[in-house]
C-alpha cells in the first residue's frame, strides 16, 4: 500500500448518517474489524473494554428511545456495537490479576512491584481512585482507541461506520443491566459504534488547518 492509499483511507472515513439497510457486512470483514479492536494498545495493558455485538432486534427496538444520535444506524446499519469499559480495574482487582496471569502469562507472585507501580499510578499520578466516575473515565478513554482502529480498518475495508455518543448513557446502561447484558458494578457504557454500507453521497470533509492544531515548539 502506497502512503497516498493509507492517507486515502483516512480522507474518506466519514460518520456515515445513511445506511444502505439491504448491504450486509460479510463475517470475515467484521471480524477483521473487532481485531482491529482487539490488538489496540491499552494503558500498562490492561485492554479495559468489551464489545457487544447487537443482532436482536427487539434490543435495538428497544434501545431506540434513549439512543438519538443511534437511530439512523439503529436503522440501516449491517453491524451494531455498544462499547463497555471497566469501572472498577485496580491493582487489587481480580481482572488486574487475570490479565496479568491469564493474557500476559506472568507468575502473580513476580507481579507484585508492577501492580504496586500500577496502584501508585492510579492513586498518585493521575488520582482515579477519587471516584468511581474517575476510574470509569480513564477506561473510557482508552476504549476509544478501539474506536478509532476499527473505523479505520473499517474504512481500508470499503466499510461505512459511525461513532455514537447520541445516547442516555444512565438509561442505556440501565437498560442492558436489566436484560443482564451489562453487570454494571463492573461496566459503564462508553459508546456505540456502527458499521455498513453508506446509502448516500460522503459530504466534504471540514477541519482545521494543520497550523491551527499544531504547535511546533522548537
Ligand atoms: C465520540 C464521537 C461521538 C459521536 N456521536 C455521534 C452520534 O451520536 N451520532 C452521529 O450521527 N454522529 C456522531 N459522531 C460523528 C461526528 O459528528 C463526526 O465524526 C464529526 O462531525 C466529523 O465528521 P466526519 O466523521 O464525517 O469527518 C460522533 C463522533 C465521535 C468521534
């Protein structure tokens, strides 16, 4: 691939409003996308995200009256993603443990000067043990990582996505507890994501000038 293809794929992503309802995303397509996902870098690696991939349509039914920036794609999107993100990830959580003997493969007991780096992190130099919405909010922020990869894999692939904040974060969240998607003493929702085949013309894209975004300080 050439920089100017790379560079294509980024002038072309757009947040698609239309969906075409009758395209459909094929499987291996998609899951090149959650790998996109799946391989993003996280905080000391933690990777503090889940992905759910909404196919029933009594739940997009139902998620319609507190998801309004959702409803375009809640209409004619191939693939429909709401994006979790951990609440509660410390050093003396039990997910901090599995991801540490689990996914990295390292002994708990040779950890110990890791987590304790980690908890002074936590507690010291970003302060996210204040509260809980601190904690949450740091997670978040590394899932939208994710979010970027897979609308940029998504975009190489020829795939339409849209970014959604447009959602009752409270209500989203209540609702998915309720239907037990969701355990939200460990999860908060931090946006949905979708995917498809855009229906309509891409509007022009409108940014800043790179000399308004960049500061060279020499
Ligand atoms: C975090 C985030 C949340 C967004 N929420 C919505 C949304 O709820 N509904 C929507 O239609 N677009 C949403 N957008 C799309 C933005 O409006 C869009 O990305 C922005 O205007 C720039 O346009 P472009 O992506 O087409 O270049 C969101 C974008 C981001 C990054």
């Amino acid at each position: 691939m050439t920089l100017t293809n790379f560079m294509d794929v980024f002038i072309n992503r757009y947040a698609c409003k239309h969906f075409d309802a009758t395209k459909k995303i094929n499987s291996e397509d998609f899951m090149t996308i959650m790998e996109a996902a799946r391989l993003s870098p996280s905080s000391f690696g933690f990777e503090p995200w889940k992905f759910l991939l909404i196919e029933n349509e009594q739940i997009k039914k139902n998620l319609r009256p507190f998801a309004w920036g959702a409803l375009n794609s809640l209409d004619g999107a191939s693939h429909f993603v709401i994006a979790l993100s951990r609440k509660a990830l410390t050093a003396e959580s039990d997910y901090a443990k599995h991801i540490i003997e689990d996914v990295k493969g390292i002994p708990l007991e040779q950890a110990q000067k890791q987590l304790a780096f980690f908890q002074q992190f936590q507690a010291n130099d970003f302060k996210l043990l204040d509260n809980h919405r601190t904690l949450f909010d740091w997670s978040s922020k590394q899932s939208y990582i994710p979010l970027a990869n897979m609308m940029t894999a998504a975009q190489f692939l020829g795939i339409d996505s849209c970014p959604i904040e447009g959602f009752n974060q409270q209500q989203v969240e209540n609702y998915l507890t309720s239907q037990s998607l969701m355990d939200d003493k460990q999860f908060g929702v931090s946006y949905m994501v979708s995917f498809g085949y855009g229906a309509t013309e891409r509007p022009q894209k409108k940014r800043q000038k790179m000399s308004e975004i960049l500061q060279v300080i020499p």
